[in-house]
C-alpha cells in the first residue's frame, strides 16, 4: 500500500484541497451574480 503520510503533510494537502474548493466556489458565484 502507500507509505503514510506525516500529519504535516496531510494537513497542508487538506489545506490546499479547501483553499482550491473555496476559489472555485467564489470563481462561480462570480459568474452566476
């Protein structure tokens, strides 16, 4: 399987999944107001 990964680096993934969900979202949100 794949070796795990420190918390760190999950928690900056994590960080970077929301950071890109929420500039997606508010690229839309744009676009439909």
């Amino acid at each position: 399987g794949e070796p795990a990964l420190p918390d760190e680096e999950q928690e900056e993934r994590a960080r970077r999944c929301s950071f890109v969900q929420e500039l997606l979202l508010s690229t839309i949100f744009e676009d439909t107001l």
